[in-house]
C-alpha cells in the first residue's frame, strides 16, 4: 500500500484525515506532500482532524517535518513532507 498522500490548496482536509486514519491502521507512518502555503494549510488542517478521530480511543499522532526536492513538470520545486506516526497515550 502506498502512504504517500498528496495535498493541495484544494484538497477537502476531512477526507485527507479518514485516509490518514485508514493508512495508520496498517502502516508504521503515512507521509503528508505538500507545495505551497495552501496546500501546507490544508495537510496540517487534516493531520489536527486526524488526530481529532484518533483522540477518543487512546491514540495520539506525531508529525515530523522536512523538506523534500521534487519535479512537477520538469520544474525543480521544493515541497514539505509530514510525516505522521500513531502513539500510544
């Protein structure tokens, strides 16, 4: 299964947090790709609803940032990378 998502400013941040959740399920991490200011806003928006579900059942979510260099037709961008890990509370 892959755990790569990708974001954009366009993105519905509820659905993004019940992929998150499913992922999470069977996978150590899920990885959150974002370029953009919009895009960023909209992964963070999903990881916080993501944790809102997770919340109830013990259950907690690390997020580590990092920059990642990628190419979207041909051109050099530089994205940010979420990466998102369950914790037990």
């Amino acid at each position: 299964m892959d755990n790569t998502l990708k974001v954009s400013s366009k993105t519905n941040s509820n659905s993004v947090a019940g992929a998150i959740v499913a992922i999470l399920k069977t996978e150590s991490h899920v990885k959150v790709h974002a370029v953009g200011a919009g895009a960023l806003n909209q992964g963070v928006k999903a990881i916080a609803i993501a944790r809102g579900f997770l919340a109830p059942g013990g259950k907690d979510l690390i997020c580590t940032p990092a920059f990642l260099d990628i190419q979207i037709n041909g051109e050099d961008r530089t994205a940010m990378q979420l990466i998102v890990e369950l914790r037990e509370r």
